[in-house]
C-alpha cells in the first residue's frame, strides 16, 4: 500500500493537470472557430503550441507511469517544468491579446471546472482504497476524507467568487488557480499519507 499511496499522489497531481489543459485547450478551440481572420493565426499558432505542450506532458506521464517512487520524484521535477511553460505560454496570450476578456473568463471558467473535477476524482478514489484499510485506523482515515473534501469545498467556493466577480485581470486568475492547485497538492499528499500510515503492513 506504501507504494501505491504515493503513485495514487503522483497519478492525481499529474492528471489534474492533465485535465487543466484539456480544459484549456478546449475553450481555445472554441475561440479559434469564433477567431477573425487577423486573430486566427494568431489563436491557431497558440493552440498549436499549447497542444504540443500538453502531448509531451502526456508522453511523460506515460513513461513515468510503470516507474517506482524514486523515478516518479525524478520526473515530477521535469513534468512541473512542461506544466511551467503551457501556464507561461497561456499568461503570455492573455497579457499581449489586449481585451480578450471574454475569452479570458471563459478559459478560467473551464479550467476551473477541471480543478473542481480533479477534486472529486481524487476524493472518491481516496474512498475506495480507504476502504480496504484495517478498521483500526477507519478514524484517521475518515478524519483525512472529511478533511480533502473541505478543502475542495472551500477551493470551489474562491475560484466561484472570482467568477462570478468577472473583471480580475488573467494573473489575478491564475494566481487563484495556482493557489487552489498547490491546496489540492497539499490535500491530495496529506491523504495519502494517512492512508500508507493507516496499513499495517506499511
């Protein structure tokens, strides 16, 4: 269960961020279709750029998926560098678009939806491998669930504000969704740890 409890960590880090971009490239999609002449190159080229940085993304996850711990430590080092540069490459658009506001918001609305997703995801699948833990430790382990889920709550609850609100500037946003996803990290690694603390064979 040890290893397992840490690639479950590694595999939910990576994935939320995953469907980050999805969520991304999916609301530019949309803006490239809506896209004038001028600006279409423009979106098209972005998309293009963001897409490949997502498929590297992936195709490291993929290799990394069937590594141990140790290699897992070593690639999240590299994956944080690929996450690093699609936000970079997304801020750049956003700051040197002038008023994109709209698809600003619709872009933040999306990856938000994902962030909120990739909570629950994680909290169900905490569940289910709670649930083949030994009763002694159920309190923990329950302490632990009742804990991740507040938090996705009250992460939900923030980015809702700012999207309701409507007229934060995209580093504002991104600084939102940065801090909901270093809580998720926080929430999704406290978890686990309970749970390999809670097996008696770990």
């Amino acid at each position: 269960m040890s290893q397992q409890s840490s690639m479950h960590f590694y595999l939910n880090w990576a994935k939320e961020r995953i469907d980050e971009m999805d969520a991304a490239l999916a609301s530019f999609e949309v803006k490239a279709g809506q896209a004038k002449a001028e600006s279409k190159v423009k979106t098209d080229q972005l998309l293009s750029d963001l897409t490949k940085r997502r498929d590297e993304f992936q195709a490291m996850l993929k290799t990394q998926a069937k590594a141990g711990e140790a290699a897992w430590t070593n690639a999240k080092a590299d994956l944080e560098k690929q996450w690093a540069g699609f936000e970079a490459q997304m801020k750049i658009y956003f700051e040197g678009a002038g008023k994109q506001f709209e698809q600003q918001q619709a872009t933040f609305k999306d990856v938000a939806a994902a962030q909120a997703k990739a909570w629950r995801e994680a909290a169900d699948k905490f569940r289910e491998a709670a649930g083949k833990v030994a009763a002694a430790r159920t309190v923990d382990v329950d302490a632990a669930l009742k804990q991740m889920k507040s938090d996705a709550s009250e992460a939900e609850a923030r980015l809702q504000k700012l999207k309701q609100a409507g007229s934060e500037s995209w580093s504002v946003l991104s600084a939102a969704l940065a801090e909901s996803r270093k809580a998720f990290d926080q929430a999704n690694q406290a978890a686990w740890d309970t749970l390999k603390g809670a097996n008696p064979k770990s």
